[in-house]
C-alpha cells in the first residue's frame, strides 16, 4: 500500500514534570459530569439552567449544544460506536449520536417504569446495553438500545439503586443505604453481598476487563470473585483506611485502572493508576489541583488517548474549573501532517508475544473503528477499540497479563468503515 510521507508525535509513559492545569472555567453545578468521546469532551449539568457542552480541542474552548436535545440530558455513555444520552422526560427518552456529538436523534423511549421510577444509568458487558432506573429494576436490550426488556430486582434491600455492573451470569447492583446486591444467576435471585467484617458499603461499580470492580464506604478496591461470591481487596499501594483517604471515583481506559481518593480531613484529591487488574497501584502526580470538592465522583474525572480532565465545583464561591494534565499511562502515535493514503492493519509486534503486544493500524478517513481478539475457534475474547476515530496512525496494547489466556494463535480483526482486515498472532506462555 502506498502511504503519504508522515510525521508523529510519540507520547510515552512518563511522569516527570507532570502538572495539572486548569483549561476551563465552565460550570454545570455540583452535580456536573464529563464524559469523553475518542478525544471529544462533553461536559453537562445544571447551573443557571442545563447546559450540554461539547469540546473537540482539548477542554480549551466548549459549545452550548444543549439545543440539539428537546429535554435535559442526565447521563452520556458510550456503546458500539454511538453516545447515548439519557434526558429528563422521565429520564425514559434516549437520544444518539453517531458522528461524535455533531449530530443526536431519538434512538428509543421506555415508556413506564416500575415503581414510577425513572432510566438515570447505562452500561453493558459488551454484547447488551442495560438502562438502569433509579428503582428496583433494569432493562436489557440486544439490539443496541432500539428496544427493552425490564427486569425486576427481587431485594428486600431498601433504598434507590444507584449504578450497576454486569458480566456473564454476575450482576451487582449498588443500593443507597445498603451497598451491593449481588445476582450470579443472571438476575434471577439476589443477596445483599458487601466486602469486609463488618461490611464496607459498596458504593460505585464497573466492568473491567470481564470483572466487576467497586469502590466502597470507606477506602480502597474491592474485585467480585464469582466463583467464590466474595469480594477481594485489591488495594496494594493505595491508602489505608486509617488515613482518612475516600475512595470517590473509580475508572478505566484501555487495560489501565483508575481510582481517585479525597481526605476527609482536607479535601485534597489523590489519583492511582493500576496495569495489573488492582494488583498493584501507582500514584498519579496531583500538582496544579488545588483542593478539591469532596463531592468529586467517577462522573467527574475521565481520560483520552492523550489527556486526564477533572470537573471541579467549589460550592462556597458557587465556581468551577476543569483540570487537564497529559495522560502519562497510555501511549499513542498521532497522525501531525499528512494522513494515511489507505486503511492498513499492520502485524502486531512482538508475534510471538507474552505478555503483551502492540497492534498498529492506519484509517485514511474518519471512521468507526473496532478492533477485536478472537480465540482460534472465533470466539471473541477481548475489545481492543470500539469508537469514531479521525484519521491517522494508531498503536494498540493487548495485555494478558492477570488473565486466563492459555497459549495459541488468536486473530484480529480490524473494522472501520468498510474496511475489515484480520491477522494472526501467537501467545506463548
């Protein structure tokens, strides 16, 4: 294939010198959120009326596009190469975008809620998409979010649920008042399940990698053993309980964990990192972040490819920032000038590897992209990417390390647009 002539920009695993600064001084109130889009950044709350704003330059300059949406939108998340927002009709009218944010339409509306609740939440474990009400239930849906099926939480736990999580058979629910209720039927039948003695409420969970991950009441992460039905401390490098640090906001990009921690004594804000499933933690520099509201949540602190931002308002002076500081766990190469001739999907690199490889791929166009591991029996193992790129050269880890990987050839495939290439590479443990 011929390709133009091309320059990158290479941004490696680093720390030093790493220093926070703040971009922004947009304000959706105390319950504002980010949420990031390949690198396009939207931020949406309340504050002086609802504002959705959308930037695509790094947080410096942000748009009011709260008029493409007939209602409010409560929460955004990202699913097959679409951003769905939940809106305040009820919380039931789901809207899509599928070019990044430019455009929305109505994608499906839940009708009634048990319990005359409202859909506030949304994930999935990669092959459904879940709306989770604020109520004692949830939907299911197959077909990307164009139609639902309720199911109904059977807990004498009180309260309103909060978030939820799901892979294979294992379901967690967190319940105010209450922590985690735990289904490992699929839903079927469900116990209240928190870590520690005496328990610890779980307050926040998610998906990570085919585990779910929580934060708790307290300090820390906790992992669900399925097998074992029990959560396990996963917190090597992290503050104790006896220093007053709780655990606000957990997330993940790519094979990297992330959790964010504020004292209850100052309100100063600490950040890790984990590459080993929890095993190990490592601390992100803080510098630049002045003291942080303590309401800070996973809401409020998302990541890009090349940048980490955190919505902060301060209550007393009814003001707000955005901060950034250059995401040193990940790396990436750019596209600077000239872009790609061709799509390309390039042989991964070490083949043989253990315990982990980098995929390189070229789009000569804006596209939707997902790249995808297949066992030898075309089973999917793993989701490397699943958004809208721009075009240019990209890098891709697959990392099996913590994983139940066994050696032999698995394949991947590559889709953007109408482009779809596979290749094959080989684990040897």
């Amino acid at each position: 294939m011929k390709t133009k002539s091309l320059v990158f920009l290479l941004f490696v695993a680093v720390s030093i010198n790493a220093q926070w600064s703040k971009v922004s001084t947009q304000n959706v109130g105390l319950s504002g959120r980010l949420h990031a889009y390949n690198s396009t950044l939207f931020l949406y709350g309340s504050f002086s009326g609802y504002h959705v704003y959308r930037s695509i330059d790094n947080g410096a300059t942000w748009t009011d596009i709260i008029s493409k949406f007939p209602y409010d939108v409560y929460y955004m998340f990202n699913y097959k190469n679409e951003i769905f927002a939940l809106t305040a009709n009820s919380g039931k009218s789901i809207y899509s975008s599928k070019d990044g944010g430019e455009t929305w339409a109505l994608k499906s509306s839940i009708p009634t809620v048990t319990g005359n609740g409202a859909i506030l939440w949304m994930t999935s474990d990669g092959d459904r998409l879940y709306a989770v009400s604020n109520r004692k239930s949830f939907y299911t849906s197959t077909d990307s979010g164009l139609t639902w099926k309720e199911t109904i939480i059977n807990t004498i736990a009180g309260g309103n649920m909060s978030y939820f999580a799901v892979t294979g058979n294992t379901m967690v629910s967190t319940i105010v008042g209450t922590g985690a209720v735990v289904s490992t039927d699929g839903g079927q039948t469900w116990a209240i399940n928190n870590p520690g003695t005496p328990a610890l409420f779980v307050t926040y969970v998610i998906n990570f990698n085919g585990t779910i991950y929580g934060i708790t009441s307290g300090s820390g992460v906790h992992k669900f053993n399925s097998t074992s039905k029990s959560w396990e401390s996963v917190s090597k490098g992290l503050p104790d309980a006896l220093s007053f640090q709780i655990s606000k906001a957990l997330t993940a990009y790519g094979n990297t964990l992330y959790v964010a921690t504020i004292g209850f004594l100052d309100s100063k804000v600490s950040i890790f990192s984990s590459s080993d499933g929890g095993a190990n933690w490592n601390s992100i520099s803080t510098s630049g972040l002045t003291t942080l509201n303590a309401a800070t949540s996973s809401t409020s602190f998302v990541l890009t490819a090349q940048n980490m931002f955190l919505y902060d308002y301060q209550s007393s002076g009814s003001t707000a920032a955005i901060y950034k500081m250059a995401n040193s766990t990940t790396s990436v190469n750019e596209n600077t000038h000239e872009v790609p001739a061709d799509f390309e999907l390039s042989q991964n690199y070490p083949n043989p590897f253990n315990p982990e490889t980098t995929i390189r791929y070229k789009l000569q166009a804006a596209s939707n992209v997902s790249l995808k591991i297949y066992d030898a029996l075309g089973n999917e193992v793993a989701t490397l990417v699943n958004e809208f790129q721009q075009p240019g050269a990209y890098n891709s880890q697959f990392s099996i390390r913590n994983s139940q990987f066994s050696s032999g050839v698995y394949f991947y495939t590559l889709k953007a647009g109408s482009f779809v290439s596979t290749k094959k590479m080989i684990l040897i443990k």
